[in-house]
C-alpha cells in the first residue's frame, strides 16, 4: 500500500500554503508515480471551531498512525482570548508530546538568489547549507522543579535544566545519522564550563560517536562561541547538535542568516515506528500570518520545503527530495519572487498560487 500522509493545514495562511503542497504531492503522484494515501484534518483555531479543542483524539489518533503528517500553522487574532487549555498553540504542542517528537531539524539554508536577503554580507552566507538539530522534548523547558516561589519577602522564579543519558544519547544519534546523508560533520553546542548537564551532554555525545560513528567528524563547542561562530563563518559547520534551551535560540539566529521567514522548513522527529519509519512531523517555521491571511500574498516555499524533507527523512526519496528543491532554486534564480521576497521597488510580486505553479512547471522541465 502507498505511504500515508496527515495533512493538517490550521489557521490563517497555513491552508492557504498548503494547497500548493497538495498541488505539488499530486504532481508526484502522477508524473513520478509516487503516490501517497493522503488524508486531511483540523488542527488548532479550526478544530477549536469544530470541536472545541485544537486537537481532536481522533486526529491525534491519525497522526500517530500516519507515516507523515505535514502541518501548516495553527493560532489568529480571533482566538487570541481563549482560556489557555484551547488554544491554538495547545494543539500543536500535544501532538508534539504525544508523538513524542524529540529530535528538531531546522535547516538554514541560503539560496544564491535570494543571498542580497540575509542580514549578512553576500559570501558570508551564499551557498550555506546547515543543519540545527535540537532537542525538543526535554531540558529547562520541562524539568522539574519548578515554578515561582516565594524565599524570605521576595519571590524567586525555578526552571531546572534535567537530561538523562538516555535522551542525549538518542538525539546525538539523530545527528550522527543526518550528518552520513550531508557533510558527514556534527557540532555539539552545550554549556560544560558551567552547567553539569552540560559536561553530560558533551560526554554522551563523545561515547556515543566512538562507539557508533566514529566515521563522523565530531567536535564540541560552548554555545556561546557557537552563536558568534555562526554569525561570523556559518559555513564552518554541517549539523549542529544541541538540546532545547540553546537550540531555540540558536536555530532562530541561523534562521535569520537566510532572508526571509516564507523560507524555512522544519522537521520533527520521533523514534521508529514498526514500518521503520520514524515518526514525524513537517512544518514551516513561520505562524499563521493573519495580516497577510486571505489576500494571496503568502510564500508557500516554507511549506513546500517541508515536504521535501518529508520525502527524504520519512519516505526515504531523497533523489525526489533534491528535484524539488532544484526545482526552488530554479524559480527563484530566475526572479520568481513573493512578496515578502521583494526588497526594491520595480518587482511584480508572484501569489501564492502562482508562486506555487511555477515550482510545478519547474518540476515538470526536471
Ligand atoms: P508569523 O510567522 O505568523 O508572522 C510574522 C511575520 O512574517 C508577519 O508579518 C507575516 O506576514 C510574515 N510571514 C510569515 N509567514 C509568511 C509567509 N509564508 N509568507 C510571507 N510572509 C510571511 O508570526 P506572528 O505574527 O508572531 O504570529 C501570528 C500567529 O501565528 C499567532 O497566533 C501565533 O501564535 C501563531 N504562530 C504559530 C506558529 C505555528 O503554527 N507553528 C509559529 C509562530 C506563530
Ligand atoms: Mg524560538
């Protein structure tokens, strides 16, 4: 039987992206003969409307038997208001942790075309190609204890940075993996020279590459020297590991070295499922965007890219997964351009729909 995919477009231009993704996902179906059992569902404010919770248990229950689900944004002004347990983001956020969707995958890559976009100069970031991978279930987001106590008369905020071997240990493999599909190099980022869940982690990662990839080349760096590394020479790395704290705001930094929110994919990965596969879920990196919602104007790349990664990290095409991407870099090297993608004046701004139609005649000349 064909692979299965959850779509779960959300709010605001998350459906509106995500017609171009399944415009894109029948186009490999017919010319490619790649063909997937694709399914739609509500997530977030929509579900909200429908259901009453932003995350139905028989979407979660599709989810967790999906080979992929391909998720556009959740959240908007309208539900701004809601009481904390429904909103939007809560959806999202449970199917993260039902999933349990530990290894982050954000890619900062700087297309030549849109080079001029970044907040760095030109040969600093033309070409890069890296990849941040975060842990995403675990560390001071989640330890215990904590909390706002009161000390004395004042009162003292409490979060606690806590990983087991077990959960540094799966997410160094994650990287470790990637790394033998791209530059074969992994950076560890972590705080050893003042946090012990640091020197853990940096011991982890060291035992798990000499026992298992010793193929890989493997060196360690303190977050801080990371961050200005990465905006001084972000080509100097491959894949960066790091847990959650430093990786979300790392991957935010990298993030900005390539231009333009509209661009960015993510991938979210669990342990395997039976069929091999992990477990997964594919996001853009932007939001809901509602001060562009409705007006055609939306970058679908972000999406479109996300289910490039789906194609290599679930369904193993990473052939596939490179036409697509060519297919991106052809249309942008040829002046395609959304709005969001347009600095000066003079340039015709593409829609979403057009946007996402020339990446298909791209595909078809591949
Ligand atoms: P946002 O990412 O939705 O928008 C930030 C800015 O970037 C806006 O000016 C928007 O127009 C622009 N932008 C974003 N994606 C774009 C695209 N594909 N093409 C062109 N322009 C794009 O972040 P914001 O405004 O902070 O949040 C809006 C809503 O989205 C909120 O309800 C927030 O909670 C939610 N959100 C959801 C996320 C998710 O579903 N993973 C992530 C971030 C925010
Ligand atoms: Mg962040």
């Amino acid at each position: 039987t064909n692979p299965s995919i959850l779509i779960l477009p959300g709010d605001g231009i998350g459906p509106e992206v995500m017609t171009e993704v399944e415009k894109i996902i029948a186009w490999f179906g017919e010319a490619r003969d790649l063909k997937f059992n694709v399914e739609t569902d509500l997530v977030g404010g929509a579900a909200y409307d429908k259901h009453g919770t932003p995350l139905a248990d028989s979407t979660l229950e599709k989810a967790m038997n999906a080979d992929a689900v391909l998720l556009g944004a959740v959240g908007g002004p309208a539900y701004d208001d809601l009481d904390f347990s429904v909103k939007p983001e809560r959806g999202l956020l449970k199917l993260r942790k039902e999933m349990d969707l530990f290894s982050n995958l954000r890619p900062a890559q700087c297309f030549d075309a849109l080079a001029d976009f970044s907040s760095l100069k030109r040969d600093v970031v033309a070409g890069l190609d890296i990849m941040i991978v975060r842990e995403l279930t675990s560390g001071i987001y989640f330890g215990e204890p904590r909390g706002i106590i009161k000390e004395g008369n004042e009162r003292v905020g409490i979060n606690t940075q806590r990983y087991t071997e077990s959960e540094i240990e799966r997410v160094a493999r994650s990287a470790f993996e990637l790394a033998r599909r791209r530059g074969n190099k992994v950076c560890s980022m972590e705080k050893a020279n003042v946090m012990e869940s640091g020197i853990l982690w940096r011991e982890v990662v060291t035992e798990v590459h000499a026992k298992d990839y010793a193929d890989v080349e493997l060196s360690h760096m303190y977050a801080d020297a990371g961050a200005m590394q990465l905006c001084r020479y972000p080509k100097q790395f491959d894949v960066i590991v790091t847990d959650n704290l430093f990786g979300d705001i790392l991957s935010d930094a990298a993030a900005m070295l390539t231009g333009s929110l509209g661009m960015l994919p993510s991938a979210s990965l669990g342990a395997p499922m039976e069929n091999g596969r992990p477990k997964a879920l594919y996001e853009p990196v932007h939001g809901s965007a509602p001060d562009i919602t409705g007006q055609g104007k939306a970058n679908p790349i972000a999406c479109i890219l996300s289910f490039a990664m789906a194609l290599r990290y679930s369904f193993d095409e990473g052939a596939e997964a490179d036409r697509l991407e060519a297919a991106v870099e052809t249309v942008l090297a040829n002046g395609a351009r959304t709005a969001d993608l347009i600095g000066e004046e003079g340039v015709e701004p593409l829609s979403t729909s057009a946007m996402g139609d020339a990446i298909l005649a791209a595909l078809a000349a591949s």
